[in-house]
C-alpha cells in the first residue's frame, strides 16, 4: 500500500493561510469530500471528534488529524502544508505546518492502524520532512510521495 492509493494531487494544497487548528481541518475536509459532495461537514466532525480524544500532532511539525466515516466506502487523504504553523497541541508543543488527514470507513479498523503507522514513519524521516516543505506545488508533493521509501 502506498500513500497515493488515496492521495491525489487535487487534495494537497501548498501554502494554506490557516491561523488555528480548527480552519487547518476545515481546509483538510474540504479537500477530502472533493470527490464526496456534501460531506465536508461530516468529514470535519469526524476529524475534530478525534481530535478532542487527544492530538494527533506527533512532532517536527507534523500532525496526522484521522476519523472514521459512516457509509464510506473506500479510505480517502489529504495533505496541506501550511504557510505558518499553527498551534495543534503537538506532543513536543511547537507549531504545526504539514498535516496529512485520513478518513476511513467505519469498519476499517486493521487498514486504519497501519496506514496510520505508515505515516507516522514516514514523517518521522527529518530529510522526507525536509524535502516535503521545499516543494512548491500539489504535483511536486505527489511525485515525491510516489518515489519516497521510508528509512528501514
């Protein structure tokens, strides 16, 4: 499983003027229901009911925002990499800039977990981080996230 099985360019966005956790995950749902009219609401109340279960901002700027979604039928990401970081109750207390969203399927608790672990090895990789901010475009995002092989 890759990272592009359920991130396409059209839900990355580079450069988002956000100025709080909450207008983070709006623009993070509104990116995931591009392909879900109508959803974007459903979509943020599930990412910020997990969000008020505990943070999900795992350090070096990263935060991984998740949910669950009734009558989904397949696993859908998002990625934002924000102009300024933002306050997103991470684990080591700094800001946060790169947020890669998840919404799965109610049921998909096994497929949930390890695409879970998947990023969070991934943006645990200080050169992957590094390389993820100098790109200027969703393209540029996407081609790196096709080639990238997390450090073994």
């Amino acid at each position: 499983m890759q990272l592009t099985d359920f991130l396409s360019p059209d839900r990355i966005a580079i450069g988002v003027d956000a100025h709080s956790k909450k207008r983070a995950l709006e623009t993070l749902s509104e990116l995931i229901a591009h392909d879900q009219p109508g959803r974007a609401g459903e979509i943020f109340d599930a990412l910020l009911s997990r969000e008020r279960l505990g943070g999900t901002g795992i350090g070096s700027g990263v935060a991984i925002p998740h949910g669950r979604l009734k009558d989904a039928d397949h696993t859908t990401g998002a990625l934002v990499r924000l102009r300024e970081g933002v306050d997103f109750d991470a684990i080591d207390e700094q800001p946060v800039d790169l947020l890669f969203a998840l919404v799965v399927p109610e049921e998909a608790t096994e497929d949930h977990l390890r695409i879970l672990a998947m990023l969070a090895s991934l943006f645990q990789d200080p050169e992957f981080r590094a390389r993820l901010r100098a790109c200027q475009a969703p393209d540029d995002v996407y081609h790196l996230l096709q080639q990238w092989q997390p450090a073994a």
